[in-house]
C-alpha cells in the first residue's frame, strides 16, 4: 500500500511540473477513464461502463437527471389505457447518425432485441420481462401490453437504447465495435474505438436535442489512478474520472484544477454464491470442496456481515469516500427503509453464528474482486479479506482481476465469495431489488443480476405485490418491506455506497450525477 502510495505522488510531482505549458482549451475535449466498455453495442451489456459509453451516442424512451430523475427523451408521452396497456407517443422529427428517421419500427425492433444478445455478461432480461406485446399504432405511437400490471413499465422499458432497425437488423458485435452498425440518435456519433487505448466521438449535426459544447471528444483509458491523475495534471486529458481517495484532498488544493463530487446511488457489496452444493473456492479446513455450501444457511451470511467493519473499511480505505450500508439503495431514493442501518463489526458474535451453523473452526475462503471497476477496490477486497480472518475464516487468498475478465466470469458463476457494485438507475429501489435479489428466472427473465442465486419465496411475493402497486406512497412502503425481509436473510452483504470524484482543469464545468456517467454532453466550457 505504501509503494502504490509513493508511486502515486511520485508521478504527480512529475506532471505538476509539465503542467506550466497548459495549451488554450480547443472543441476538443479529451476524458480520461478508469475502465472501459467491453462492445459498442448499447444493448450488449448492462454493466455501467458499457452504459455510460453508449449514453454518448444512443438515446432511451427516457432520459435521467443527476438526480435520476426521468424526463423525456425519444418518448414525449405515455399513459395507462388500463392496467395492463401503455400507448407511448415517439418524438417526431429525430434522424439516426446516417440520416434515415426514427420511427417506432426502431423503438419495437430495440425492445425485442435488447434481452436476446448473445454471450451477454450482464443481460438487460429483467428490463423487459414484463412486456407481453408490442404494437405499432403508427409512426410515432407504439402500444405495449405487459404480462402484469406493472406501474414502473416506463422505468424499465425507457431505459433501453433505441439503434436502428435498418442499421443492426442483421449486425454482430464486430460490426457494432467497428462502427457500422453503432447508429444511434445521440449527442456524439461513432469514429474510432482502440480497444485498451481510446474511443473518439464527434459531434451529430443533426441531433433534435441541445448541443454539446465540445464538436469531439475522445476517451483514453487510463485503469492506474495514479496515472490517470498525472495525466489530468500534465495537460495530457482535460478530466477524469473515478478520482482515487488518496488524491483528492491534493487536487483541491491544486491551483487551476477543480473537483466534482457526488454521493452516489453506487452500492458496493459482498456477494456470496448459494447457486450450487458447493462454492468456487470454499473449502473445509483440509483443502478440499466444502458441501453443503455455506453460503446456504442464512446464519453463515449473517456471520460473515458481522465481520466487515464498514466503519473502518470508509474511513481507513477510502479516506471517507464512502457511506456505510445496510441495503440496496442510499436515503436519497424511493423505498430507502430508515430502520436499516449498517451495525458495528461483531467479530465474537460472528464466531458464534458461525459455531451455531457447525463451523467452529470456521472454513476456507478465496475472495475475488475486479480492480478497476470503481475507486479502491482493490484495497478493500485486500482489507476484507483481512476482516474475514479475523472473523475465523481461512481465507486461502485474495485474487483481483480487470473488470471486464471479472464481470463475465462472475456472471458464469466462478466465484463462490466476490465483491460487486451495483449502480442506481431509477429514483427508487425497484429496479436494484428486481435485478439484484429477485430469484433468478432465464425464462421468466428475472433476476439478471443475481449472480449468487439468491431465492426466498417470501421477498419474491413482497417484491412482486410492490412492482403491481400503483398508488406510489404504498408501493414505497412495499418496497421498503421487501427490503427488510431480504436484509433480515441477508441475501448480500452490503458494504458501502461509494462517493465518486470527477476532477478537471480549470475552464470546464461538469454535472455530477447519481449515475456516475462521464459523457460529452454533461461537460461545459466555464461561462
């Protein structure tokens, strides 16, 4: 930790030195990121560095604020025919990148696509489960019929980016990858995309909705924080993002730079696998594959939450970039349940539970972990490995892969014990409890993001009677049951939710946002 620390302001000093010959800001903006999208294709993945890259050049039904809250988009209207039917009225008058027109041809054709992409490492099911039809009306109003009553309908299905029809019809991801077929209606079009080095957009003349600032931008990744830092103060990209912890308190005090934060919707936490009898890298004390598997018995789970000191691990780890928590959402959103609140570290009374479920002598655990998907992670999968030891776990290693690698393999079930965030994308909890804890269904297509196989019959009940709720107070109150309940099983173990740092020189204003996008259209020239 002290050679990262040293390497960090070691390169820092380097940079401040080559930062006295800033050149005069041009219409090119140049952004450097922590991690990078895995395909173009908008629809490919769901994961927030795929997301944040396709925001750039493809819009949605609806769009967010930095507040997640929902405006429209390509959407102007939408109403409720009756509970089972929504008549969505399209904008008129917007042109893909090559110039044909956006009708709801497009819209139905990126609906029925979005669920069926192949080899997809967090697929968009969930999204669109609920759809039972889509119909055209006419060329600007499409009528959709879904399975239940389901009053989020456009919370879901707005969210989905809409490609061309003409474009994608019978495209493959090299082609979306090379550009040919990443035909969106977005504020930036498609140029280049360097895999492992940069992604370069340009402006659309003709986009429908308010312009951008800057005619190009271009995307160098940067995972190192270190460097990505030198590289904000040499000159070399104008803004980062993800800006480490151990950074921060020097770039506010950094003559000509400036620093954007947010309390994000980000929540980090641990999962642990119940998919199978045994679990990838859980082992009795004697090395060998432990069955049953632990992470079954609700007590082992509740065990191993009581070991984290999310305290320690905000403060010490993340230098207070950080909130402790003890569910899927922060209070700033819907069906935030205020008597969840994240307890201190019990480490006897984590033994205990431990030698109540028949683990005396505790087990073997291999912990993984992606480090470069969000500030830190790296570190804090090292000091929760720590924190699981002295808990009276074995804890047989910490392995720490590139976030793409990572996320494929944790969606193919290769972890038995993993660290995993899981941003906010719509002003309450649905979604993250829907994704994340309902049981998972391939056919039903629920549960695309349960990656530990998480089922309880009684949070699946409680989940579904709030997603039918239309009166929104009560579906609130419906929503915050159903976390209790999952919580009280602790389905995951929930660590924090992550402050996020942008940091740019001066002459650029940006808008953080609950989403943490670091797109074009959000950056500006200081008036």
């Amino acid at each position: 930790m002290k050679l990262v620390k040293n390497l960090s302001k070691a390169v820092i000093v380097t940079a401040l030195l080559a930062s006295s010959a800033l050149t005069a800001f041009a219409d090119n903006i140049v952004i450097g990121r922590a991690n990078e999208p895995s395909a173009i294709d908008p629809q490919f993945s769901r994961t927030g560095n795929n997301q944040m890259t396709a925001d750039n050049m493809f819009d949605t039904m609806l769009s967010t604020d930095a507040n997640l809250q929902m405006h429209p988009s390509l959407a102007t209207e939408w109403k409720n025919i009756d509970p089972l039917t929504w008549e969505i009225t399209l904008r008129e008058g917007v042109t893909f990148h090559n110039g044909t027109p956006f009708t709801a041809e497009d819209v139905i054709f990126s609906l029925n696509r979005t669920d069926k992409v192949p080899n997809s490492p967090a697929p968009f099911t969930d999204v669109v489960s609920s759809v039972a039809k889509i119909e055209k009306i006419d060329d600007h109003k499409i009528r959709v019929t879904t399975k239940a009553p389901n009053p989020a309908l456009m919370e879901q299905i707005g969210r989905v980016f809409i490609i061309s029809k003409a474009a994608a019809e019978n495209a493959t991801l090299e082609d979306f990858n090379s550009g040919k077929a990443a035909i969106g209606t977005g504020a930036y079009q498609f140029v280049e995309w360097k895999p492992a080095e940069s992604l370069k957009l340009k402006a659309y003349e003709g986009y429908w909705g308010e312009k951008p600032d800057y005619d190009t931008v271009e995307y160098r990744f940067i995972a190192n924080d270190a460097a990505r830092t030198a590289a904000l103060l040499s000159g070399s990209v104008d803004l980062i993002d993800a800006v480490s912890p151990s950074d921060i308190v020097r770039l506010e005090g950094q003559k000509g730079f400036k620093v954007f934060p947010i309390d994000s919707g980000r929540l980090v936490y641990l999962a642990l696998s119940m998919r199978d009898d045994t679990a990838p890298g859980v082992d009795d004390l004697s090395g060998k594959p432990l069955n049953p598997n632990p992470f079954r018995d609700a007590r082992v789970r509740q065990a191993v939450s009581m070991m984290v000191d999310r305290k320690l691990m905000v403060d010490r780890i993340l230098n207070g970039s950080g909130v402790p928590s003890a569910q899927v959402v922060p209070s700033v959103l819907g069906g935030y349940a205020e008597d969840l609140q994240p307890q201190p570290a019990d480490v006897a009374g984590a033994k205990k539970l431990l030698a109540d479920a028949g683990f005396p002598e505790g087990f073997g655990i291999t912990l993984y972990s992606s480090n470069n998907r969000f500030p830190g992670d790296g570190d804090i999968a090292q000091a929760m490995g720590q924190m699981l030891a002295r808990g009276g776990l074995k804890v047989n290693g910490v392995k720490t892969q590139p976030y793409n690698v990572y996320a494929a393999a944790a969606t193919k079930g290769e972890f038995g014990a993993f660290i995993f965030s899981l941003g906010a994308s719509t002003p309450n909890s649905e979604a993250n409890l829907r994704s994340l804890l309902q049981s998972y269904n391939k056919d039903a297509g629920t549960g695309g993001f349960n990656r530990m196989r998480y089922a309880n019959p009684e949070f699946d009940t409680a989940l579904k009677s709030a997603m039918e709720e239309f009166d929104q107070a009560e579906r609130m109150k419906k929503l915050q049951e159903a976390t209790r309940i999952a919580m009280k099983d602790q389905a995951i173990v929930p660590l924090y939710f992550q402050k996020i740092y942008w940091a740019s020189r001066d002459g650029i204003d940006f808008t953080p946002n609950l989403a943490e996008r670091t797109i074009g259209q959000d950056v500006r020239k200081a008036k």
